[in-house]
C-alpha cells in the first residue's frame, strides 16, 4: 500500500481552520446555487421532498430558538436531498402585522397614528428591509441549505394576491361573513384578536363582595344581595344580573330589578342554568363585556350594550365621574367609593388568571365591533381528521392539536385595525351597505387607494362605495405559505378543491414536512390545516415535525425580562457553525431542553476527530483504492459494521430522530473506526484495508453531512471525486457480510493488548510472546496477531480454570439499619471477617438471614495459571511473555 500512497490528491492539512472553511463553503453555496430547486411541474411529486418552512416574523434579532428550529429543518432538507435528489427548501419572512408595526415603531421612535396608512407602510417596509437583510445573511452564516432563489415575503404583491384569493375563494364558498359581535380587543395594539392570540397570565388583584339593592324588597323582606367580582370599573357596564333557577337561597330575586351601587341605573334579575352555584354568592351580575359569559348572556338574552370601556381601555361618558380614567385608575377609585358609600362588604387579596394579548401581554377586553370571520366551529371534526391524515413527530403533539380544536369557542376572527397589513379586497355601498368584492384579475387592490369594480350598487344602484379600512390578521396569510410555495392561482374561485392548473408547481402539494415550535401548533399549524383544507379539500402536508425550546441552565424559558438570553451572535463568534449544529442535534424532537455548551465543545472536538483521522486515511490510502477480489476478514467486517450503521442511521434520518442518528454515527466514528480499526490499519499495508478505509471515510461523509456540512464539505472536496457531498447519492448498505460478533471481540481483545502494553510500560510495538484468547475471533486471529505483534497467538475452545470469590458485601443500611437495630454491629463484623454464606440469594450472617434485596455483592474472578489474565465484556485473554 506505500507504493500507491503516492497516488493520492493533496487532502487535509495542518489544523482544521473552521473558520476559514466554514465562510469559504458558505459563500460558495449561495454562488454556485448549490441547494437551488430545479423542479418541473411533470416531476413524479414521489421524487420531490418539499418542506413548509416557517416565515419568521421580522420582530428583531436571531435568537437560540432560530438557530435550533433551523438547523432542524435543515437536517431533514439534506438528508432528503442526498436520499430523494429533489428537495425544495424555501424561505419566507412574515413581515406584515402587529410585530412589524411594533418593530418599526421602536426602531424609529414613532408612532403609527401619526403618519397616513400610506406613509406608515413605507417605514415599515424600510425597517423591515434591513432586518430580513441581516437576518438572511445569518442564516447563511449557520449553513442552511435554503434555496435563496425561493424566497418570499408576506407583504409582497405575490404574496397579497395570494391572500385576497384566498379571502374572496372562502367567501364565495360561504365560510366568511362580517358582522357587528362582541371581539376580543386589545387595549394596547388597538385592534381586534383572535382566540388563538390570547395566553393565560397571573394577576394580582382583589375580590370585592358588592351589596347591590333591590328596587323593591322581596315578599320575604329581603332588600339587597351580594355579588363577589374582581372588576368593580364594570359596574357602568352592568345590564343584568343571573341567578340559577335551582338556587334555593336567591331564587326569589328572580324577576326583581336591582339598582347598581354608584351608576343608580337600574338591571332585571334573569335566572339562567349557566351560574355556577359553586362559586362565589350565587349570584353573577353581567357586564357588556367582561368575559364569554357576559357575551353568551348579552346574545342569549338579548340584553342592551352598554360600552364603558374605549379601545384603549379608558372609561367612557358612561363611566360619569370615572371618565378619562384607566380601568386600573377606575377599578381603585370605584372600590374606595363603594367604600364609603358603604356598598363594599368585603375586599381580599386575590391572585388569579388572566387572558393577555400574547404578543404585549396586555389584559385583553371585549368589545363590540364590525369584524370579518372564518367559519371554523362547524368544520371540527373536519380539521381533526386532517390531523389524524398526517404524521406527527413526536407523536404526542397531535394531542395539543386535537385539544385545541376541542376547545374552540370562536369562529376565527381575521380582521384588524392596524396600518400594516394586507388589505380586504372589499368595498361596501353607502347606501345599502351591499358588499363589493374586487375582481379577482385585479389584485393585489387596496380599497383605501383603487376604485371597486363597479360603478353602481349590484343591490340598489347607489354609486357611492366606502372601502373597508381593516387588514387581515397576518395569521391569514401565513396559513398560506404551502400554496404560496407551491404557486397557487386558482382559475376559478369558490369551489373549495385543487383542478388542473390552480398550482404552479403541483409535485410539491400537499407539502412532505411542516416543521414547527410546539408553541404554535394553535396559530400556523391549525390555521394553516384550516386554509389549505377549505381551499383544496386535501391536508396541505403529509408530515409535522414539532420542536421544542432552547432553555436556559434552570430549565426556564429564556426572555429578555428574566436577563436569561443566550446571544447567538456570541456562540457563532466563540464556537464552529459545525459545533453548534452538533448541539442543535442533541435533544429529540418535541422536548424543551436546556442550553448548554458542553454540546458545542463535544462538536468541536469530533471536527477535530474528523479532520485529523481524515488526514491520516489520506496518508494512508491511495486517490482511488480499487476492491481488491477478496478482502481481509477484519476490513470486511468493518464494512459490514458499517452497513448496519447505514441501515439504522437511515431509518433514524427517516424518522426524524436526529439525536439518535448523531449519537450513533459519532460513537461508530470515534470508538470503533478511529479508536479499534484505524489503530490497526496503521500497520496493515494491503489493498483490502486501502479500499475499507478509503470506503468507509467516503460513508462517514456523507453520514455526517446533513449535520456537519462545512467540514464534510471541505473534505470530500479534498479527497474524493470532487463536487458537493450534498449532492451525492445518501449511501445505501453494500451487503457485505462478515461476523459481527467476531470483530466486536476481535477489538476487544486488540484494547485489551494495549492496554497491558500501557500498563506494563511496553511499547506498542513490541512483542510478546504468546496470548490465549478464549472467545469468538474467528477469522480475526492474523489480524490480532499483526497488529499487537504477538508472535503465538491461539484461540481456547474452553474457558480456563478460574475462581470467583466475593470481595465485598454492601448493605443497604437505609432499610438494614432500621430493621436489624443494634444487631447490625455485629452483621458488619462477620461480614468482614468473611463469617458468612450465601445460598439462593439470601444471606447468612450473625444468626440472620437477608433478602436478596438488602444486599449487592460483589465478585472478582482470578486466574492461578501461567500467565495474566485480562477480562473484556466478551472475551478472556492470558498474555503470557
């Protein structure tokens, strides 16, 4: 094999220089197009592998999260790439909405209302601009095999047609209407939001027992009641109060009117089934609004409205002296009035829960107000089923789907009062309110801006049109993004299912991948199940896979407020993109998992492997080693090793068990390859070992490509046949059979050699005389033998003549302690005096007897023969020199 050493291309040199190669290799992807989609709409869909990628939202700076979620996906795109040749993976920015508003807003240091809707959008597209430009160019940095050709964004025209087609397509289908209801509202963003968008936080408060008066005392005397409520500033907005019709103690208040303390209007007292008798007084006043009961009862009872509170949750005219006043400011003047005017009985400290608006944790409202819906309570079991269609990683995430959908109350709504955002397509006539939809040959349209495609009404012939000023939620576009990937403009609307032409790209629908955060399973996944369903009638992917969050050391959640961030900027300048990928890899799908960079030094030392045993397999081997006609039994069964790590490390990448795969894949490399086999190829100059070495480096390649792509990269392009190792063929088991068990042993014994070397301050070259080896080398003796430099090497047919003896007895003095009491003193000495006998797993000892479960033992087995004895998990070897 020296011979031909001098064959070989110049491979790795010197040190591995991550950070040259990792800006080389990155820079070279983008340029040459390395990762670009060249589908065809012919394309069997069989051979494309597509993945829904997430459109970020462009709200700030990449974070930990980011950079796990897309290494993830990342992992699948080149696997799939290497295994299915065809994969699309795009890349979209969500950057219309509340978030941008906000971001821009902060960024500039203004605030939306003081600039047209016009003006605004344009500053928000600016800063929008330069945050997707630095946030593209660190996703670069982390080696993501995005096609950049494919990317999008949410406030592109294409992208808005795409949403105004889906919105007239939904209403021509009957699953939209507008009506005037109660909406959840926030204060702060000014704007109604849907169900989706609210999460649970903790407030401190207090409970307030408030006497409320009769109008007139009841037959049994009885003038006033008592109502608990955590929401005094409500009192204005009081149009009713409830009683169940099975309370004994308040059911003659039914049908009496009550005065509310302070306002002095009078309510009617309903009974209603819905009061819980458990909670509180029994009985529960209702105020326009204050939570879903109170709408549930405002619309079951047809009750008036009356709006206390403003869209920015300041107390109205109706509120008399609290006017101006923030709810809080009203909630303690009112409660101190109540006071002294000797209606407050009670008031305690309270803690209790809360809705927020989850993207400024701002206490949601209710109000009444013009809203435009997607009917979703009537299709349930239809988005179940289209759950249950597609595959889920892990499996236990579809149960957050399923309880989501169960538990929904609301039709989804999807309209907003903000500046940016995708216009509604829709115009109504001032005279009938008549709704006017844009021509579908006409979008993208804005209302505010574009003239509606008649001149008169279609309803009563009026010619005077208002166009609609809200913008859809940005979840009602996101939800789109298989079909914007995929190219849908359908030629006709309103039908509800996918025809010939409605795709440009029709091998990719229903999307292969749909990866995620486990967080929104609620807001993209459902959304997104929703839209694709309505509109195709099909699930728009065949497989989710949901990651958890990065955490921080005390498995808490990182955030700004607790100071508990990890900057990635910081990682990347400290740690190879490689290394932190290799971290990315080191907790199963679905978990949450603490941030630690123990991960990331373990990476960068197996680059280091890598690298290093690269270079000396180069050293080693010839350019091209040919397969000689009949290889060694020991490189054979290294081969044969190797397919077994092929075929599970395959089925792993299949499953999306990116942490197995890496465990595996880094435990046959370091231990079994470069510990075991590369030691002994050092001093096996033939053909066989040239071309498993060179073979087996080619696999670990390629195996290790999806998740260390710079190194692997640079790599093969020093060694082996030149282009990219992410455009090779993913490798396949090549049928070598050898035995398994064999090799594994012959290893062991190889260890155990050097190890008597070590310990015997032997040079490894030297040798020694003769070694037994009693256990199955068959085949591997010569090998063993060359490599360790025994001169007689023979294996036993029987185990040689050992004892066993006992060489400690351990208690378990937690349980021995308090059964034996004083008597364990003497249980320890005869113990070590060796005064004991074990017979069928209980102990005898100081006139005791102990349970199998009280005691470990322990043995040690010596060999009294010539020679020493050397034990290995499978094998028994005597070096005798």
């Amino acid at each position: 094999m020296s011979a031909e050493t001098n064959q070989r291309q110049d491979g790795p040199d010197g040190d591995y220089d991550a950070e040259a190669v990792e800006k080389k290799w990155q820079e070279h992807w983008v340029e040459h197009d390395t990762y670009a989609y060249d589908g065809d709409p012919e394309m069997d869909p069989n051979t494309v592998y597509s993945i829904d990628t997430p459109p970020p939202t462009v709200s700030g700076n990449l974070h930990m999260g980011h950079m796990y979620g897309q290494a993830l996906q990342d992992f699948a795109a080149r696997f799939h790439r290497m295994a299915d040749e065809d994969v699309l993976f795009p890349f979209g920015y969500d950057d219309n909405g509340i978030a941008s508003e906000r971001l821009t807003e902060q960024e500039l240091g203004i605030r939306h209302q003081d600039f047209s809707r016009r003006e605004f959008q344009e500053k928000c597209r600016e800063v929008c601009r330069e945050y997707e430009a630095e946030f593209t160019e660190k996703m670069q940095g982390l080696g993501i095999s995005i096609d950049w050709n494919r990317t999008y964004k949410t406030i592109s025209p294409e992208v808005q047609r795409i949403s105004q087609l889906s919105f007239l397509d939904l209403y021509e289908q009957g699953r939209e209407y507008r009506k005037q209801a109660p909406a959840i509202w926030c204060p702060d963003c000014e704007t109604a939001i849907s169900q989706v968008e609210q999460e649970d936080a903790e407030r401190h408060t207090h409970f307030n027992d408030v006497r409320f008066d009769l109008a007139e005392p009841t037959e049994s005397g009885r003038d006033s009641f008592v109502i608990g409520t955590t929401r005094p500033e409500l009192l204005p907005a009081c149009v009713a109060v409830f009683v169940h019709p099975e309370d004994d103690e308040n059911r003659e208040l039914i049908g009496k009117e009550a005065e509310v303390p302070l306002f002095g209007h009078t309510v009617p007292i309903i009974e209603d089934d819905r009061v819980d008798l458990e909670t509180g007084t029994g009985v529960v006043m209702c105020c326009t609004f204050g939570d879903q009961n109170d709408i549930e009862w405002y619309q079951a009872h047809d009750l008036p409205l009356r709006v206390a509170i403003d869209e920015s949750a300041t107390m109205t005219d109706l509120a008399g002296d609290y006017e101006g006043m923030s709810t809080t400011e009203a909630r303690e003047a009112i409660s101190e009035d109540l006071d002294e005017a000797g209606h407050l009985v009670d008031r305690e400290e309270h803690t209790h829960t809360v809705q927020v608006h989850e993207r400024c944790e701002t206490d949601v409202e209710f109000r009444v107000s013009e809203q435009w819906y997607v009917e979703i309570l009537d299709h349930k079991e239809e988005y179940l089923e289209a759950g249950r269609k597609m595959d889920w990683y892990p499996e236990k995430m579809f149960t957050r789907y399923e309880h989501w959908i169960e538990g929904l109350e609301w039709d989804w709504l999807i309209s907003r009062q903000r500046d940016s955002g995708i216009p509604f397509p829709v115009w109504y006539c001032e005279d009938c309110g008549q709704e006017v939809m844009a021509d579908r040959e006409a979008l993208p349209v804005d209302p505010l801006a574009d003239d509606p495609p008649v001149d008169a009404c279609p309803e009563c012939g009026g010619e005077a049109f208002e166009p609609e000023d809200d913008v859809f939620d940005t979840w009602a576009t996101s939800s789109l993004t298989p079909l914007i990937n995929a190219g849908w403009d359908p030629e006709s609307i309103g039908e509800g299912e996918l025809a010939a032409g409605d795709l440009d790209n029709p091998e990719l629908y229903p999307f292969d991948l749909r990866p995620q955060a486990h967080d929104i399973i609620s807001f993209w996944l459902f959304h997104t199940v929703v839209k694709c369903y309505e509109h195709t009638g099909d699930v728009p992917f065949d497989t989710v896979m949901i990651h958890g969050h990065v955490l921080d050391e005390n498995r808490e959640k990182m955030s700004k407020s607790k100071g508990n961030i990890v900057a990635p900027e910081e990682v990347v300048d400290e740690y190879p993109v490689d290394a932190i990928r290799y971290w990315a890899a080191s907790s199963a799908v679905g978990d949450d998992f603490p941030y630690h960079d123990k991960d990331i030094v373990a990476g960068e030392k197996l680059l280091r492997k890598l690298w290093n045993a690269s270079k000396l397999v180069d050293q080693l081997t010839p350019a091209e080693a040919a397969e000689p006609d009949e290889l060694d039994p020991i490189d054979e069964w290294l081969l044969a090793k190797l397919d077994a790590v092929v075929a599970e490390t395959t089925e792993q990448f299949q499953e999306y068990e990116f942490a197995k795969a890496r465990d595996n894949l880094r435990t046959f490399f370091w231990n079994t390859f470069c510990d075991d086999y590369l030691e002994i190829a050092k001093s096996r100059e033939t053909e066989s070992t040239a071309y498993a070495l060179r073979t087996a480096h080619r696999t670990f390649c390629q195996l290790f490509a999806p998740l260390l792509p710079h190194v692997t990269e640079e790599l093969w392009s020093e060694m082996h046949d030149g282009g990219s190792v992410h455009r090779t063929d993913w490798p396949e088991p090549r049928g070598y059979e050898a035995d398994l068990e064999a090799g594994e042993t012959a290893m062991e014994t190889v260890s155990a050699l050097r190890k008597y070397k070590t310990d015997h301050q032997l040079a490894l070259n030297e040798e020694l005389d003769a070694v037994s080896v009693y256990g199955n080398v068959a085949g591997m003796e010569d090998a063993v033998a060359e490599v360790m430099h025994v001169r007689n090497l023979d294996v036993l047919d029987a185990e040689p003549e050992t004892t066993t003896e006992i060489t400690s007895v351990d208690l378990d003095y937690s349980t021995v302690g308090p059964q034996y009491g004083e008597t364990v003193g003497d249980i320890d000495a005869a113990i070590e005096s060796g005064e004991f006998e074990i017979e069928d797993g209980t102990l005898h000892v100081a006139g005791e007897e102990l349970g199998s479960d009280l005691f470990e033992i322990e043995r040690e087995r010596t060999y009294s023969g010539e020679g020493e004895m050397i034990e290995t998990e499978s094998a028994i070897v005597i070096v005798r020199n």
